[in-house]
C-alpha cells in the first residue's frame, strides 16, 4: 500500500544573522502559537538573543510553546539564529517576516529556506 501525503504541509528553516529581541521573538512566537496554531505543526530553533551569552533552544507544537533551555555553549561557530519549521497551509515567507518584524531583524538578512 502507497503512503498518502498530505501535500499542504511542508518543513523549511529560517536563519536570522542578528541577534535576536527576546521579547519581539516571544511576541513573534505567541502570535503563530495564538493565531496560527493549528498551521504550525511544530518548530524547534536554536537562537541567539540579545545580551544572553549562551544559545537558547526553542520548541513548540501547535498551541503550546515550551519552556525555552539554555544550552552551556554553542556547538559550532556558527551564532545564527536558525529555525525549523513543520507546518500545514503557512507559507515560509509569511513566517520569516514575522519573526524579522518582531525581533528587530527586520533590517538584516531573515530568509526561509525550502
């Protein structure tokens, strides 16, 4: 037997170069959770927040965001923020601006990629 797909959901990631505002990230995030929660499958991020040394996991399902872990380091150079993304019926550009708009990235590189 064939596995069926649903073809309206899709994974895509967004990396933001800045580091990110902690309370526009939160206000991001809790209005995709809010308002969008039945689109938003589930994300997992590892950010980069403005005046926090150490990265800080980020997971959420559908409504429910969990509470956020603080890692003792990061495990390359790399300080990006990065994001992924499993949604149904949300296109990755409406959540790349949001993110961008709301954590005062909006002025430096946020792209979604496929």
């Amino acid at each position: 037997m064939a596995a069926l797909h649903d073809t309206r959901i899709r994974a895509f990631s967004v990396v933001i170069d800045a580091p990110l505002d902690r309370y526009g990230l939160q206000s991001a995030l809790g209005m995709l959770t809010s308002f969008r929660a039945e689109n938003l499958l589930r994300f997992k991020a590892i950010v980069n927040l403005q005046d926090e040394p150490q990265p800080v996991v980020l997971h959420g399902v559908q409504h429910v965001l969990y509470p956020e872990v603080k890692l003792d380091a990061w495990p390359d150079d790399d300080r990006r923020s990065r994001f992924v993304f499993i949604v149904r019926d949300l296109e990755p550009e409406f959540v790349a601006k949001l993110l961008a708009d709301f954590s005062g990235a909006a002025s430096h590189h946020a792209g979604a990629h496929p």
